[in-house]
C-alpha cells in the first residue's frame, strides 16, 4: 500500500461578498506531572481557562475582523487557532519551501507549456457551500460536508476545504488554470496532519477538433494528455523514478487516478486527479468541451522532498528552520535543531453518543496550539452498563525549545477543563 502524501480528497473571488451575506447560521490541578511520565488522575477544579483573543486581517484588501469569522454561536466551529493562520499565505513566501515547491511546479508549466496557464494563488479562502461542495458535485450526505470535518462560518459559508472551490468560477472565464492557496479541515493531530495546509489545483481544456484530430474520443484524449503532463511533473520534481497509476474514486472526474512514484523505497502517493465530470463542464457553458484535473497538497510533497519531519514546522517563524531554505532551491535537506524529549500525558473519559475524535483534537489544538504533537487512542473499553471510556495519550513536544513542567501541568490542566465542558464528557 502506498503512503499518501496527495492529501487530495478533493481536488467568490473576493471576500467582500461573504462580508455583505453572512447573516445565516449553522451549528457549528495544581498537582504533580511529571515531565516523563504519564497520568491519569483527576485534577480539582481551578479557575476557568479563557482562549486568547485573536485580531483583525486583512484579505484580497478587504478587511475582515475576528467576529465575522469566529461567532460566539453554537452552530459556528472556528476557533481562534484557525482564525489566526488566515492571511498568511505561505505560499506566496519564496523563501519558504511551500512558496519554493509552488515555483518549482510553474515553472514546470511555463517550460512545457509557455503562457498556456492562469495563475491565481490569492482568491479568498471564505467561499460559499455551494462553491465548496455543490458546484464540484460533492454529495449532500458526503462525511466531508459534516460539522465534524469541515469548518463553517455560517450555514451558507465556509473555509475551502480544497482549492476545488473555484474551479466552477474560473471554468467561466479560462481554459486552462493552476490555482494555489491554503485549505482548511478539521483534522486528527499528528505529525503529518494540521488543520491547515496548502493545495495546487491544475485544470486544462480541450475542443472536439484537438481529440478528433488525434483520432481519439474525448475521454481518452484528455487522460493521455493527463497523464503525459502529470508524469513529466513528477520527473520534473523527483528526477527519473518509477511510476505507476491507481484507478480511483472523486466525485468529480470520471475516470479518476492517483498518481504513485516509486521513491526512497517506498511508493508514494503524490497526486489525484481525473477527467472533469461533463455535468461540472455544462454548468460553466462549456457542454461541447472535455477536461482534466489535478490536486496536490504541497507539505506532503515538501515534507519528503526536503526531509521535513514534522508538519508543523512549516508554521514556525525560528530562523534556525527558516535560514536553511532559499529561493529557487528544491529539495535542500533540512538539519533539525531541536533535540528536545517529548511529554505524554495521558486522559481518560466515558464518552456520549456525539463524541468525535476530531472534536476533541480541536479541543486540545486550541489549548495547547502547536505545542501538541500528538492525540492517540490508547486504550477503550464498554462496561457492563454500556458506558464506553477512552483513554487518549497526549505528545507535548515544542521544535524550538524545552518545555517546562509547570507549563506541561498548565496546559494539561486546561486541555482536561475544556474537554470537560465543551465535549461533555466525564473525566474518570
């Protein structure tokens, strides 16, 4: 089985428009720790933890305070943690290995395909249900339209959770197109998840007399041609090594693949992408066209090209990580710096019926940020009254320093009071 690293499940231009819309809504111990070992005894009540308060930013010139994306509403699930990240654009940094990788990626296409395609890496990350979902045809019980997954700003709006998002919008005004941004979705926390990362999307257009001149049928023309871009793509980034392709499923390409090359003796899953849906097509106005899609997460693919370990590196502001990268340079090594242990701490509780674990990673992250390097599942069990218990094993581990006890205790503290109130749970 190959390792994933597309992180692709799914392949309104401004935010002034969410501005003027958003009126509907949805859902949405003072005792020893010990820094190397762990614990699972009740903590006596303390005073009540208050999350920082995060402050205004600034989107597409649009101008977007905190309130209008994190609601005191209980059917709205940003947190602060998230709000936080939104308008900084890693990406668009070219000293940064997501912004070095993306460059690498467009200059793959303006080599092979000079000025074919649109570049647009700075269209608000705020769209609409339908743009998120309804206009790549997700489907309306589809797991990934849930609150557990996704994080909606108001019934009506959400963050992206793909870059997919704009395809429907462009496809009216451009025929072939790569759009690059970061993405958000509620997400289990280890070392290759984060709630937010970065996507490159690619879309490319066909007319009848491009496939009829090659004697071939739509379909098959526009997976050739596919197929033949995305393989020079990968030689393009990891030289000269094996590939091979994996029939299967997206809602919106038929038929769809993965792209998988053979790299430091293991495959790797690297993209997914497909043949555009004709339905996606003749909402655009383009019913006599045939397309191909790609997307790609880019720390995934940067993570293995320059030996990234741990995803939430990508986030640091240490010059001792970001000294190591320059522009234009792909694939330089990373040497870590920190050598610092990690911290567990261990919690158990009898869960309800609405429990989820992505709820509780939510929990944690906005306590403890990007301290937590892990929330693992180490023990379960259901008891003679049909009660169930879970006991989850918490990593504190900083990348740029020591962390110490007390602060250890503090967040601890914190993570079991929250977890307490917002998930209602008992803590055993």
């Amino acid at each position: 089985m190959a390792t994933s690293l597309a992180n692709t499940t799914f392949f309104s231009k401004t935010c002034s428009l969410f501005i003027h819309t958003n009126s509907l809504k949805w859902f949405a111990f003072r005792v020893p720790f010990s820094s190397t070992s762990t614990s699972t005894s009740p903590l006596p009540l303390k005073k009540k933890w208050r999350p920082p308060a995060a402050s205004a930013l600034e989107l597409g010139g649009v101008k977007i305070a905190k309130d209008d994306i994190v609601r005191d509403d209980p059917m709205n699930n940003v947190p602060d943690t998230i709000f936080t990240k939104l308008g900084m654009q890693l990406h668009k940094r070219n000293q940064h290995p997501i912004g070095i990788l993306k460059n690498a990626i467009y200059e793959y296409f303006d080599s092979n395909y000079p000025n074919k395609f649109n570049k647009f890496d700075d269209l608000c990350p705020i769209v609409s249900v339908k743009q998120n979902f309804d206009d790549v045809l997700v489907p309306a019980d589809h797991v990934s339209r849930s609150y557990n997954d996704t994080y909606y700003v108001d019934s009506q709006t959400v963050l992206r959770c793909h870059t997919s998002a704009h395809q429907a919008e462009l496809l009216k005004e451009h025929n072939h197109f790569l759009v690059t941004g970061d993405v958000y979705r509620r997400d289990s926390i280890d070392s290759t998840h984060y709630p937010v990362f970065h996507q490159m999307e690619g879309v490319s257009i066909f007319y009848p007399d491009e496939w009829g001149a090659a004697g071939l049928d739509a379909t098959e023309y526009a997976a050739t041609d596919l197929k033949r871009c995305l393989e020079g793509l990968a030689r393009h980034l990891f030289g000269a090594v094996e590939m091979r392709w994996v029939d299967t499923y997206f809602p919106f390409t038929n038929p769809s693949y993965e792209l998988e090359i053979f790299f430091k003796e293991n495959w790797l899953e690297v993209l997914g992408c497909g043949v555009t849906e004709q339905e996606i097509l003749k909402r655009s106005g383009k019913s006599n066209n045939v397309a191909w899609a790609f997307g790609l997460g880019l720390e995934r693919l940067a993570m293995v090209l320059f030996d990234i370990p741990d995803i939430r590196l990508f986030w640091s502001s240490d010059e001792r990580f970001t000294s190591q990268f320059s522009q234009g340079q792909l694939g330089i090594k990373f040497k870590p710096f920190s050598k610092y242990p990690p911290c567990y701490k261990d919690m158990s509780f009898w869960i309800n019926e609405s429990f989820t674990e992505n709820n509780l990673c939510e929990v944690v992250r906005g306590v403890a940020g990007d301290l937590v390097e892990e929330v693992r599942l180490i023990d379960n069990f259901t008891n003679k009254k049909g009660m169930t218990s879970h006991c989850y094993r918490i990593a504190y581990r900083s990348m740029e320093r020591s962390l110490m006890d007390e602060e250890i205790n503090e967040l601890q503290w914190n993570v079991r009071e929250q977890v307490q109130s917002k998930l209602n749970v008992v803590l055993r």
